[in-house]
C-alpha cells in the first residue's frame, strides 16, 4: 500500500549563527500532486519532541533526576476515571520500570508524564512558567517568514481548564507550534544554551532570545540523553556509522475527519528534531510530515528523512569531519565513503 502524505516541512539551521541553511515544503493539492508549501508558519501539535522540554523543565526543579526511575505499568494508565494514557507498546505490555532517561529514549507518554507530575504536581501554572523561564515556543516573529506568531496553548486560566491537561502538554499536546520554534529549541540545547534567533540574513551578531535556557549541568544532561536517544532507542534510524546524531522522534494525531467514502481518517504529524555531530553540533534540522493513516512512525519515516540529509550533507564535505579508515589513517568522510564502494565494488568483480 503506498504511504499517502499531505505535507512535509524541513528547516536546516546553523547551530552557532541560526542562519538558514535551507528551508523546504511540499503540500499536496486537491488533484493529489505536490506543489510549494507556502506556510512555513503553520502550526499544530508536534507530539513527543516536546518531551525533551518537559523533561528538562522538571529537571529544573531539582525534584527529578534522569537516574530517577517510574513505573510506567503494562503501558495503560488510568490517568481519571475517562481517560487512559497508553505508552506505544500497551499492547505488549509496556516497558514496566524505567528511568526518565530511557522513558525519553522509548517516548514513554507515561513516563515522561509522571516525571512532570513528581516535578510540578498538578501545578500546571508553575510548568507552564518554567517552560516560558526557557524561551519555549519563541520566536514569535521571523523577518522573511510570514505567520509566525506566539504559541497557542491551553492553561489553567481557561474556563474549561482541567488538571488533567499537563499530562498531556508533557507529551506535546494541547500547544501548537511551528517547526522552526521546536528546532530553534533544540537548537538551544546543541548551542550549551544560548538560544539565538533564526534568520535568513547573515548577521554578524545574530539576536539572542535567552543566553541560557537551562543550567548547564542540565543542559549536559539533556545532550547526552539525546544522544542516546539515537544511540540506544527509538531514533536509531536518524543515526550514522560515521558521526554521532542526536535528537528526538514524534508522533502525534492531529486530526480526524471523514473521507469522499464517509469512512473515519486519521491525519498523523511525524517527526524527527536534532542535531549534528552530537560532541561537536554544527548544523540542526528538524523534519516534519503530515501523513493520513497508519502507519505513522516519527522514527521510522522522518528519522529515515534526517539520516539521508545528513548523509547527503556529509558526501559534500558539510561540514568537515574527519574518520580513521580501516588502516588507522586520518582520512574525510568522502574519502572513506570512497574507499568502501570501491572496495566493495572489487568483492563483486
């Protein structure tokens, strides 16, 4: 069966300066063929990237550590007596004991839920301020990009406001964002911190949104758990052989609507945010795709979008990096890649 999607939007920004490196969209149109995406400024719910927020904001508190470990069950919750939360393995019978850590590298919704419920309570007000003390959801305007405006989200000021929402703004529902502001999140975490704002221009003093969203130590924590979150969990396909890759898978539901055959359709955001070399960051992309039905597997799709860009970028000598080939000298990635395919290519003569 063909995977039908409707959308896709890529941003690549330099980590230090946030110029844009490149920025691409692809929509479909009513008659099923792909034509430029316009609106770089569209947002929906980005589903588990943001639990890399959540999970540094509770850390902030110092009332949650990543050695910490949660039960997280058979992977069903009773989160109040009409609603489940289900971890993407319920049915198999979840993941049990954890640690926040590995619930980040597994995008464990209970989790990570349950670190922001030992961390704020059911103080939604005090984890949406932490979140806002980190520049979460900035920038709100882009100079060359239309439409970009402040986050919308829910909050205990809503009069129909329930305490059961921060569980699900932990695992990024209920607050919708664009693309570009995740990553210039993310990017904030590659740069130690210092969260800058993105441009099209090439500024000798690029804006800076917030010097330091997070401590340091936390700061090191989250890098080294976005690491293993391609090294060891869900987004290994993101990975590379040659250099190491950090970042965090999403899935998320973002609609629900019927078809011309008045048949219920599911519309799924997938995703892949991060970064590049994970010891060294010099570039940040974030992947974003529409798709409708299942299956729908941030690792799995946008992940596999991420690996061949950065592969593609390492084949042009973007940026320079350095490996030991098989005979422990010091050669290019280019090189190297040349070496094997030729080497390979003299197995099959």
């Amino acid at each position: 069966m063909k995977t039908l999607y409707s959308c896709l939007r890529l941003f690549l920004l330099s980590v230090e300066s946030l110029n844009f490196n490149s920025c691409v969209g692809l929509e479909r149109n009513y008659e099923g063929k792909f034509q430029p995406c316009r609106n770089f400024a569209y947002q929906q719910e980005l589903g588990s990237v943001a639990k890399t927020a959540s999970l540094l904001a509770a850390l902030e508190t110092g009332e949650v550590a990543l050695t910490d470990t949660v039960d997280t069950g058979n992977g069903l919750w009773a989160v109040d007596n009409e609603r489940y939360m289900k971890d993407h393995n319920w049915s198999r019978g979840g993941y049990g004991m954890m640690t926040f850590e590995q619930a980040l590298e597994v995008s464990s919704n209970i989790g990570i839920s349950k670190a922001v419920m030992r961390a704020f309570g059911y103080d939604a007000q005090a984890f949406l301020d932490q979140l806002a003390k980190m520049s979460y959801g900035q920038p709100d305007s882009i100079e060359g990009i239309e439409g970009i405006g402040k986050t919308v989200y829910s909050s205990p000021k809503d009069s129909d406001w329930v305490n059961r929402r921060i569980l699900w703004h932990a695992i990024g529902y209920e607050r919708l964002m664009a693309p570009i502001q995740m990553l210039t999140f993310y990017n904030a975490i590659a740069n130690d911190g210092r969260m800058v704002k993105p441009t099209l221009t090439t500024k000798a003093h690029p804006e800076v949104i917030n010097p330091q969203i997070a401590s340091e130590k936390n700061i090191k924590l989250m890098q080294e758990a976005l690491d293993h979150v391609v090294s060891k969990g869900l987004g290994r396909k993101a990975g590379m052989s040659l250099l190491r890759v950090a970042g965090k898978t999403a899935t998320s539901q973002v609609k629900s609507y019927y078809d011309h055959n008045d048949e219920s359709v599911n519309e799924y955001q997938v995703g892949f945010c991060g970064y590049f070399p994970a010891d060294a960051p010099r570039y940040s992309i974030i992947v974003s795709m529409n798709k409708l039905g299942l299956p729908a597997s941030g690792g799995g799709m946008a992940g596999v979008v991420f690996h061949n860009i950065v592969e593609l970028m390492l084949l042009h000598g973007i940026p320079q990096v350095s490996v030991l080939d098989d005979n422990g000298k010091v050669v290019s990635v280019r090189e190297y890649l040349d070496q094997t395919e030729k080497e390979t290519n003299a197995g099959t003569d």
